[in-house]
C-alpha cells in the first residue's frame, strides 16, 4: 500500500503553553432527555473517562421540562403566572453530581408565552418571540432566584449565560428577524443583571452561513451603541459542505480542520475590530462535522481524525469550544431506531464508545509545553518532564509520523494508544454483524468490548541526538503517545523472558 512519510522535530526549548480549551464545556441535547437513564448513564461515562466542565443544551424554557406553568382563565390569559422547578432541579442535580455546570442557553419559548406557532425538531420547540416581553423577563428572574437559593448565588454566578440558539436561521428563529432578536437579547441580559450583575451573558449564538458574520457584526454595534451589556460573543462551526440525502441519512464531504480554523480567526478578528470589544472571550458553543444527526460520518474514525485537526488549533482563539454532543440520547429529527445511526455523540446508545471519544480523552491528556505542531500531530512536555502527543492521518493512505525529540537522554519508555479501522472501531464490528436494528445481550457485549484503542508499548535508548518516535498509520487514524522514563522495577526471581520462550 502508499505510504507518505513526515518528519519532524520537537522544540526542546519551547515554552508556550497548549491552549487547550476543549474540555470547558460538552453539548447535549434538549434538557428534557436527561430525565432518562441511558442519558445519564452516558454522562457519568464521559465525565469519568473525559471530563469535562460545563453543560449546553437546547429546550431549557421548552415545555417538557415545565417552569413556566401559568393559570390561565377560560379565554387563555393569563391570571396568575407560576413557575415550576421539579424537572429542572432533578436535571441540575445530576449535572452537579457528575462535575458538570450548567452553560444556559435562554430558550426556546414556552407556548403560553409565545406569539406565534413556529415549531422546530420531532420535540416541537417553539422558536418564536414573546407575546409580551415583561412575562419573558419575569420568568428569567424567576429562575436565576430559585437557582441562587437552591444552589447559592456564588455558584450560579459563574455559569455562562447565552441567549437563545442560532437566532439567524429561520428554523430556530422565526424569520431570522435579527431587529427582534437584539431585542430579546436587551430583555434577556437587563433581566439576568438585575438579579446577578456579575454573571455572564453573551450572544448571537449564531450558526454559518451568509448572515452569519452581518449578524455577529451588528449585534455588537448595537450592544456598543445602545450601552447593553455583553461579556462574550458566541457561535457555531460546522464541517459539513453541501449535503446529500439518502433515505433518512445525511452526507457531506468535509471542510478540512483548517477551514473551520479561519473560521474563529474570521470571527476573532471581528470582535477585536471593536475597540470596545477587543479581546473579549469568543465561545463557540457547539461543532461537530455534520450539523445533522443522521450522519453517519459521526460514527467514524474518520470524524475522530477531523476533530483532532480542530482541538491542535481552536484554543488559539476561542475560550471554548463545545463539542455537539457527548451522547447519542437525542430526538430532533426523530427517535434512533438502531445502535449506530450517524448520531452526534461520543457514545452511542448501549454505552458504546465512538472513535471521536477517544480523540477527546486523548486531547484531554495534553496539558504543559507545546514543542511540535503539525498538520498531523502535537505533543507537549508535562511538567514532570514526560512527553504526551497525539498524531492523526486525514489522508487516503497510510502514513509514517517520525518525531524527533533532541536532548532527551537514557532510556524512555513509550506506550502508544490507536483508533484506526481496526482497532477502537465498533461500527465496523457492527457492519459485520449485519448492522442488527436491534442487540442481543451478547451481540451488545461484543461492540463495548471492540470500542477500546489498541495498546502497544515498547523502550527506546537515547543517542547523541536525543530519541525519535516513529508511527505508521491507516488512513483516518488518531494516535495517543506517551514517552516517559524507564523505570525497571523487577520482583525478585520473576523473569518475564522465561516465561515466554
């Protein structure tokens, strides 16, 4: 088979630090489907494999989840407005429980406060404004002082506040009519700053396309222009070119990672065009590949590699970066009907780890010194002076990786961790098995028990120029490696050679 071959060399006397945001904040699906088990059995996965910090999901205001529970009279006004936390406080609960705070994102509108009947997704999510903008505010308020007495103002202080969700399409928005979202947003953030002036709130949250810059643009002039507060600005990326259906999937050819790059940068020049604004935080509160959850693109090694091309590079400009979404419990365009399904999370259902789940544990890993980045690979140096890198092959053949570390003496030890088609790749063991709709306890066994890399390790002995690592990987590979120094600490009369010859 081809094979390219790349060589590099590591940076002895680096010393900027990785930005490494990725693990701030994970995307979920609407609020209401962490009421169920699987859901929560997913969460707790990721958070003890991963981990990360916050929690952003559509459906807070929706009707499934309750607060806003009105008295109506017979013509359907309201007499009393009540509001109704026992959802919401379950949902909370179990995100503190894990280590997760809540990103909240103001939305969608309850119906009884509606003005209008746009719907989106299977759940029906109301995407219009309010029929009086006073009740909105008034409910904000009303749960930013239950949050503040059920969890202590100085914990709910720190969670980011983000209005509403793609406010520039017309499915999410009705008529993408960005004069009533900025008014939205004016009620959302005087309401929010009366009751916790130091929380954060930002916004467009907008999504791509022709609009998207003309929004966040002119979202921020009018905040500069009218003096309404905004503490960072926010939107989506999404990899997916020009898609094509097939039955109920979705399919695109993929931007590479370093379009979606110029992206941010795009975006983190705008905001810096203000002088008012310059450095402000930019979050971008969800990506993924295909902004469809019927893509089976998703279930890949190849969408594992694409992601590792954006984690090497989205901290450069972003204080976040919010993969959409941890786990495949997700309903907008339906309920999966099988394990793999092209779904957006990291674990399918069944508790079954997709290969993008490991190119984020093994991101999670690289904290400390960058002193290699390349198209196809990084690696830092800890503090406690291992070395910790991740390799990727986005090409259609395989590829050889040589990195050379100068200055490194003695004898290192080096474990490698690979996803690739055969190994960390359970959507092929499922192709196999016939792609069966529905799992047999076994054949469900099977599948957790092929989600994990394949582990090698071996030692090196250091020459006059340092040590060199060297890696052949398949096509849509991602490679964790880790050098740290050889300590044998051999048991007494235990000989492993003996044992095996």
């Amino acid at each position: 088979m081809m094979s390219t071959r790349h060589v590099y060399n590591a940076d002895a006397q680096a010393t900027a630090l990785f930005q490494n945001n990725m693990a701030y904040c994970i995307g979920t699906g609407r609020m209401g489907l962490a009421l169920q088990e699987e859901y929560q059995q997913q969460m707790r996965m990721v958070q003890e494999e991963i981990g990360f910090s916050h929690i952003r999901g559509h459906g807070l205001f929706c009707d499934d989840v309750g607060i806003y529970w009105p008295v109506l009279d017979q013509d359907g006004n309201v007499v009393e407005e009540r509001y109704n936390f026992t959802y919401l406080d379950r949902i909370f609960d179990n995100y503190l429980k894990v280590g997760l705070r809540p990103f909240l994102e103001l939305g969608f509108m309850p119906k009884k406060m509606a003005s209008g009947t746009q719907t989106i997704f299977y759940w029906e999510g109301n995407t219009t404004p309010p029929k009086d903008h006073d009740q909105w505010a008034r409910m904000i308020k009303a749960l930013l002082l239950h949050l503040c007495e059920r969890y202590g103002r100085e914990e709910v202080v720190t969670w980011p506040v983000e209005v509403w969700n793609e406010p520039n399409l017309r499915g999410f928005w009705e008529n993408a009519d960005l004069d009533a979202y900025l008014k939205l947003y004016d009620v959302s953030v005087g309401a929010v700053k009366e009751i916790l002036p130091q929380m954060r709130v930002g916004g467009p949250a907008v999504c791509g396309g022709s609009q998207c810059m003309h929004f966040i643009r002119t979202f921020l002039e009018h905040c500069r222009d009218n003096k309404v507060p905004v503490d960072f600005v926010s939107r989506h990326i999404y990899m997916g070119q020009d898609p094509h259906r097939d039955g109920r999937y979705l399919y695109h050819a993929m931007n590479k990672p370093e379009v979606n790059i110029r992206e941010a940068e795009d975006t983190r020049e705008l905001i810096d065009s203000f002088p008012e604004f310059k450095g402000y935080e930019l979050h971008i509160t969800e990506y993924n590949t295909s902004y469809n959850p019927f893509c089976p693109t998703h279930d890949t090694v190849y969408n594992a590699a694409l992601i590792a091309g954006l984690l090497a590079k989205m901290g450069d400009t972003c204080a976040s970066y919010s993969y959409w979404t941890f786990g495949d419990v997700f309903e907008e365009m339906g309920i999966p009907d099988r394990v793999f399904h092209g779904g957006f999370g990291l674990v399918a259902n069944g508790l079954i780890r997709k290969p993008t789940f490991w190119t984020f544990e093994f991101f999670k890993r690289l904290e400390g010194k960058m002193i290699l980045r390349e198209e196809d690979c990084l690696f830092v140096k800890t503090e406690n002076g291992s070395i910790r890198g991740v390799m990727w092959n986005l090409e259609k053949e395989e590829k050889k990786i040589e990195v050379h570390f100068p200055g490194m003496e003695g004898k290192w030890g080096v474990v490698t961790r690979t996803v690739d088609m055969e190994n960390g790749n359970p959507l092929r063991i499922w192709h196999e098995m016939g792609e069966p709709a529905s799992l047999t306890r076994d054949q469900l066994n099977i599948l957790r028990q092929s989600d994990i890399p394949h582990t090698d390790a071996y030692s090196l002995i250091s020459d006059e120029k340092g040590i060199c690592v060297e890696k052949t990987l398949m096509a849509n590979a991602v490679v964790y490696v880790e050098i740290t120094p050889f300590k044998k600490e051999e048991s007494l009369g235990y000989h492993y050679p003996g044992i095996c010859e």
